[in-house]
C-alpha cells in the first residue's frame, strides 16, 4: 500500500495501519512500517503543527532564511568545534554510540516509499527538521536508542506530534516489552515518557540551532526537563536486551 498523500490532508488509514502493525510484529526491523503507520494515523496534525511552527518566530526565520537542520546536524566539524558538554557534544555521542546518522531518519523515510520531495519546499524543509528532531528528543529526555528506548520516547514524543500512530507504537511496543521481561517496569516507564513530555515547551517549535552550544543541563531546564526518566533507567536488563532501533519488540 502507497503511503504517499497529500500533506496537509486529514484523512485516517485505519488499514494501511493494521497492516503496518502485523508487518512489524512479524519483523520489528522494518522501518518502513513505522512510516507507514505514522502516516497512516496522522490525521490532521502534520498541517496543524506546520501551520503553528510556520507562525512561530522560529518557524517564520527558518522557512525564510532556508534554513535546513540537517545540514546543521550533519556538520561534525562544526558539531565538535562547539563547546564540550554542549547539547552538541552529548548528539554527537548519542550518533555515534547508536551507530546512526542525522541523515538517516530522511533516508529511512524516502527508502520506505514517503516521496516528500514533491511537497511546496516549505513543507519539505519542515518535515526533514521534524524527522530529524528525534535524536535531539533522545538526548534531552535521556532515553538512549535501545528498543525500550525507542517506547519511552516516542510517549515522550506524542504530546509533541499529536500523531495517534507514535503512541500506538509506544504502546504495543511497551506491551510486547512487558510479555517479555514480566516484573520489569515496562508500562510505567512509557507512561513516565508520555508524564514527562507534557510538561515541557513545544518541541517541534525549539531554536535548536542556538541551543546547540549551551551546556546539556542548561538546555533541559530551558525546555522544561527537570528530572531523569527513573523508570526506563529502572530496567536496566531490558535496555541490555533491546539494542535495537525498532520500536516494537517482540
């Protein structure tokens, strides 16, 4: 099934949906399914959402100016030459200890079949820096790239986006978790994520490019992250087990 639609549409794929779960039970390394799915559930908040950061301070310098975060993230010379204990610094330690790149959520995106590039440039530019802002949601939230990782922040993450599909994610994944290591604190630390990332400023809308240099704990207190995700950092056996990207796990 095609997952390309129009961006600013409104309309719910409940099958597309179901199919994109089963694929990924059946394979929890399919990336492609969990495009599938977020676009599938998205509804209406990728126009809502664009349409607040288009109308943000930010939003209305970086669709002037050009301004593309990607490039910025995939600058590693310009990311080391900036202070150490820098939010930039604790990025560059998140990639490389995850094996990733800030290209790769992009590239993962358009090999499952989502073709933005046929988007106004506008929307392209917004959806590369919302993609890309994932791994900067890991850092500050502090959930690492494990797959119970992935669980945590993608709750963490929904109060953001809106998107129905990342806590269906969330919460399969947190289900299948919970199956697999019984007495861990599986739903609750998902929970703790969706807790969590409600209290904070509006993500997608963050200056992320000035925060770069500032010192990591200066920048969660700025955005509004005053504690630690005790609950993930509880399981410690299920982390070890989910060294994998996927957010469903079987």
């Amino acid at each position: 099934m095609d997952i390309n639609e129009n961006p600013l549409g409104y309309r719910f794929n409940p099958l597309i949906a179901v199919d994109a779960i089963r694929n990924l039970i059946r394979n929890k390394e399919d990336t492609a399914q969990v495009f599938r799915l977020l676009v599938a559930l998205r509804g209406n908040t990728f126009a809502r959402n664009f349409k607040r950061f288009e109308a943000s301070p930010v939003g209305a310098r970086v669709l002037a100016n050009k301004e593309d975060l990607v490039d910025v993230l995939s600058d590693r010379a310009y990311l080391e030459s900036l202070p150490k204990g820098s939010l930039s610094h604790a990025l560059i330690t998140f990639f490389d200890s995850c094996g990733i790149s800030p290209q790769g959520l992009n590239d993962a995106a358009h090999e499952a079949g989502l073709n933005d590039q046929h988007f106004p440039e506008d929307l392209v530019r917004y959806a590369g820096r919302l993609r890309v802002q994932h791994d900067l949601w890991h850092v500050i939230g502090g959930y690492g790239c494990d797959g119970f990782g992935e669980v945590c922040n993608l709750a963490f993450s929904y109060p953001h986006s809106k998107n129905i599909g990342m806590m269906v994610l969330a919460i399969v994944g947190a289900h299948n978790y919970a199956k697999a290591f019984p007495g861990e604190p599986i739903r609750s630390a998902m929970w703790e994520g969706y807790q969590r990332g409600k209290r904070l400023i509006w993500l997608i809308g963050v200056d992320w490019e000035k925060l770069l240099p500032l010192p990591l704990e200066d920048v969660r207190k700025t955005l509004g992250v005053t504690d630690t995700p005790k609950r993930y950092m509880a399981a410690p056996r299920v982390i070890a087990a989910s060294g994998t990207m996927a957010p469903i796990a079987a």
